[in-house]
C-alpha cells in the first residue's frame, strides 16, 4: 500500500474528505468487478496537468473512455510541444486590465495562473490545417479527437516535446486505443481556427470534421459494446466538473433506453462527480445524482458520490488511491 493511500484512509475521514476515499474506493471495486470506466474532462485539466496521473490511469486499464472539452483536447498537446515556454503567474488575481492587455500584446492567453504562448496554437493551426484539407480531397470523415490523436501518433511532433510524453493523457489514450469524445469541439480555439479556415478557402468544407451527434452515436454504440450486459457492473462514469463533456456523455444510457427502445440497456454502474456548482443555482451540472435517477441515468443503487471541492486537487488524489501510491 502507497504513502498516498494510506494517508488518506488514515485522515480522510469526514465531509468531503470522506466522500473522496468512499468514491476511490468505489471506483477500484467498480473496476475488481470487470466494470470499465468512462471519464469526462471539464474545465482547464490538461493545463492543469492532470495528464500526469491520467496517462498512468488509461496506461494501466482504470480509464477506458475519455469525454472532454475541445480546450481539454488541444490543451493537452500544447502542454505537451510548449511546456517550457509556459509562463506561471502565482499573483494572478492581482492583474489589473493593463497588465491582461500586456500579455494579450505578446502573445499569452491567461488560464488562471497559467499563460499559454499562442505562437504554440498556430503552429498546431498549420498541422492540423493539412490534415483537415487532405482529408476534404480524400473524402473522410473523423472526429476532432482522431484527427488530433493520429497526429501525435504519427511522431511528427516528437522533436518538439517539451513535456515528458508519458504525462499525456491524449497520446496514452491513443496508444491503449480507448475513444475520445470531443462534443462542442468548436467552443476551442482549434475550433475557431477551423472554422475560420474554412471560411477563408484554406480548408474545402466542413465535412470532414464529424458532428457532435455523430459522436453521440458513435458513443452509444461503445457503451452497448462495453456494458457487459448483467453479467459484470455497467460502465461508470467519473465526471470532473461540469458542463458539456459530461452531459453529452451522461445523456447515452437515457437516449439508448428512451428514443432506441432499447429496455434492457442497464444504467450507469458507477457515478461520481468532482463540481463545486451548487445545485441550487438552476445549473445542470450541479444536479445532484438522485435527480438523475429522474431522467433514466442511475439507478436507485447504483454508487454515487458527489465531492464539492476542487477538481485539480481531487482527482488526482483519487486517482493516486486507485494506483495505490
């Protein structure tokens, strides 16, 4: 047993502390049980670099299908080719508009204390933009998450690695095969930058990027390959924050169940959401999981936890417990 572990089932007794070891432990029996894992990415956790613990996740099979945001796409891989050019800013919440216009003007997008250089965004613009156009002449259709995945598999940008490789959670993912869902994927800056390709002639048309329903269908026809079908716990779900990645992804068993017909589909075997949105705000993401039962998500004894706490901390924390260390 790990320093980590042990740690924490030795202090980690009460409130969301306790929550936190009740939901590691979960998540490991979920998975001693043959239950696969599905986990989706809110917020800035690639320039958070949680990938750092991820990797090592889908590496050794406790992580079996990713659903995140477009900035949680991209951010991953400037992490990966611009990490020394990265600048910290601890003083943060001190920035007065001035200084925010001064790292505008040389080129550093601000994520909380963490400025990302934009000269890394158009060189990624520049790769991405030959594949989108080669693929339009050729006729094919992928999701933003295998044209950005077949990039970093083909070894084109090895030479620019600034980041250790095994701390990407795109590149483990694509190495162990497990899909990645990308809905919203235009709401990123790799999104606009499409858009605006297309726009402007650089890219033919749109067609080669597949829709977000596309994915939505292409994830219902995983979790009815991966549910196990009663003979071991249906896929969990392990949501860190809120916001799209994970309603899009929640929203497969009830739209298998409710518009396919499809009875027997069994709920989610394993939920567990990492959020500081108050439910009482009206917001979606801050539903609690017992209103989910509602909309045909869980079930009454599926394992459920919520953490109110900060998602950067938390996960991997629990993630930690799960590799025990």
């Amino acid at each position: 047993m790990g320093a980590i572990r042990e740690f924490m089932d030795a202090n980690f007794r009460h409130f969301n502390a306790r929550e936190t070891v009740a939901a590691a432990r979960a998540y490991e029996a979920h998975l001693a049980a043959g239950g696969e894992m599905l986990v989706t990415l809110a917020g800035a956790m690639s320039t958070a670099e949680l990938g750092i613990s991820l990797a090592r996740m889908i590496r050794e099979g406790k992580v079996h299908a990713i659903s995140c945001t477009g900035a949680n796409l991209e951010e991953d891989v400037f992490n990966l080719v611009a990490h020394d050019e990265y600048e910290t800013l601890p003083h943060w919440r001190g920035l007065s508009a001035q200084m925010e216009r001064d790292l505008y003007e040389r080129g550093m997008n601000r994520v909380t204390d963490t400025a990302i250089p934009e000269d890394v965004m158009r060189e990624l613009e520049h790769r991405m933009i030959e594949r989108w156009s080669r693929a339009c002449d050729e006729g094919v259709r992928k999701t933003e998450p295998e044209f950005m995945g077949e990039l970093l598999l083909s070894g084109e940008l090895e030479h620019a690695y600034q980041a250790d490789p095994e701390d990407s959670w795109l590149l483990a993912a694509g190495r162990a095969g497990i899909p990645v869902f990308a809905p919203g994927w235009e709401d990123s800056t790799l999104g606009n930058m499409f858009g605006a390709a297309v726009m402007r002639g650089a890219v033919p048309h749109h067609q080669c990027v597949k829709s977000g329903t596309e994915q939505f269908q292409m994830l219902m026809e995983w979790y009815l390959a991966h549910h196990g079908g009663g003979e071991r716990p249906s896929v969990g779900f392990f949501q860190i924050g809120g916001g799209i990645a994970g309603d899009f992804a929640i929203c497969t068993v009830p739209a298998l169940i409710q518009d396919m017909k499809l009875d027997d589909t069994p709920f989610w075997g394993y939920f567990c959401q990492i959020s500081d949105a108050p439910a009482s705000y009206g917001g979606y993401s801050g539903a609690v999981p017992n209103e989910k039962i509602t909309w045909g998500k869980l079930e009454v004894a599926t394992p459920k936890f919520v953490i109110e706490s900060d998602a950067t901390i938390v996960a991997p924390l629990i993630f930690a417990y799960v590799l025990g260390d």
